[in-house]
C-alpha cells in the first residue's frame, strides 16, 4: 500500500532520529524484538545504519528494511549480512510484520494532508500492541529533522532535531515539518506559534552565540521551557533537540 518514494537517500541521514529511539524507546527493544525501517529509498544504507546502531545498544533486534520497487529490495537483500537484518517488498501495510517499532522517515511528503492520516491509522494498525510509530522528515544530509512519535492512542510527541550552526534561525526547520504540520505553519496555528516563540527565543539568546551555536541553541530552548511544556531536558538540547508534547502543536 503506498507509491514508491523519490528514493534520495545518503549515510548518516537518519542518525539524529536513530540516537533519540535509543534514549525514548529503548524499553521496547527488550529481549528480541522486531524493527521496521519503511520506505528506506533508492539504496539500503540508511536501514543498514539503523541495525547497527540498535543493535550495538540492543544484540537481539530484528530490523526489517521495506520498500515497493523491487530493485531497491533486491539491493537490500544483497547487502543483508548481518544476523537479524532482512529486506522484504512492503508498505503501509508493512508486508504482514508486526513490530514494537516502525520508523517512517520522508515517506509521506507526496501525500495530502488527510492521506497522511489515514496512513498513520493503516502503519498503527500494523504495530504489536504497545507500538510505537516515529513519522518524520529531515533533509538530505540530517542536519535538520522533524518528527512525531505515535502509539494506538494517536500521536504522543513532537521533536525538532538540528545542527544548530546549520540554522540562521530555528525557523529554518519549517522547511522539514512533517506532513501532518507543514502547511500548519501559519498565525493561528500551533505549530506556528512555536516556531516563533522559539525565534524569538533564539533572538534574546544572542549574547550566548560567542560561546557557539550550540550553546545559544541550549539557552534558547532553556527560555523556551518556561513558556512551553518542554519534555527533555539539557542533555537532549545539547545535541540540537526539543521535544514537546504533541497537544503543544496538534492542528
């Protein structure tokens, strides 16, 4: 179920969403559990990247890469050394498999607004119970990302993840909204109201920016924290993250 994705992919590109499932999720990858990277485009790395990450914290999991053009499925299999990965043709669907965790990054970008939903509906189906979805966008090289994380419930959490010194302004990451919030970035939106409230933040932290991007950026979300409801804490905004809950931006 699905239309087969531009394909642009590079490594590293999905590293920033990988090292937050590692701290978020990683109750779920307790004991041998099954992980699908979905829709993982024109060459296998990304979900490659993804097993070894997982599994250097995790030994056990399993991670299934799957994708609609066969060719890029005959690619993955021809790469699948390691124990525990495997390459499968699949979408929305997730070709029958029921995993505690689905990664679904850039895959929903060639959709409207409402069959994006109705894909979340169609990939939470598919989870085993206490699932969680993570659906999200970055740009070619992962330097800024956007994502939600979902479980039956519906969706639980926003993120932003950046290279602070990529950025003139947070609101630079607008540009990488998932599908869900993307042409919600106007007044009277939620989501606008945060990208904002973060630039504006991002403007009285400027006596940090001799210190470094990151150090503005940290300051800048610590303001942020005090209006907004912040979830993480400052380990997670020295990498370039915040996390908020997903009411903080719901359409």
């Amino acid at each position: 179920m699905g239309l087969p994705t531009r394909g642009t992919t590079n490594p590293n590109r999905l590293r920033r969403v990988d090292r937050w499932v590692l701290s978020a999720h990683r109750d779920l990858l307790v004991g041998s559990p099954l992980v699908v990277d979905l829709g993982y485009g024109a060459t296998p790395i990304t979900t490659v990247e993804m097993a070894a990450r997982l599994r250097k914290a995790c030994p056990d999991v399993r991670v299934l890469g799957l994708e609609l053009d066969v060719e890029r499925v005959e690619a993955g299999k021809a790469v699948a050394d390691p124990p525990g990965l495997d390459f499968r043709r699949g979408g929305f669907e997730l070709a029958g498999a029921r995993p505690v965790l689905l990664r679904a990054f850039n895959v929903l970008r060639q959709y409207t607004e409402e069959q994006a939903v109705e894909a979340w509906g169609t990939m939470l189906g598919r989870l085993a119970p206490g699932g969680v979805l993570v659906e999200g966008t970055c740009d070619e090289v992962g330097r800024r990302c956007t994502w939600v994380s979902l479980t039956a419930e519906g969706p639980q959490t926003f993120t932003l993840s950046c290279l602070p010194a990529d950025l003139d302004t947070p609101g630079d990451l607008a540009e990488r909204l998932p599908k869900a919030l993307i042409h919600r970035n106007v007044p009277g939106e939620r989501v606008h109201a945060l990208l904002a409230e973060l630039d504006a933040c991002w403007a009285t932290s400027a006596p940090f920016a001799p210190f470094g991007p990151r150090a503005r950026w940290v300051e800048s979300v610590r303001l942020l924290a005090t209006r907004w409801p912040v979830l993480d804490d400052r380990k997670r905004w020295r990498l370039g993250e915040v996390t908020v809950p997903w009411e903080s931006v719901r359409p």
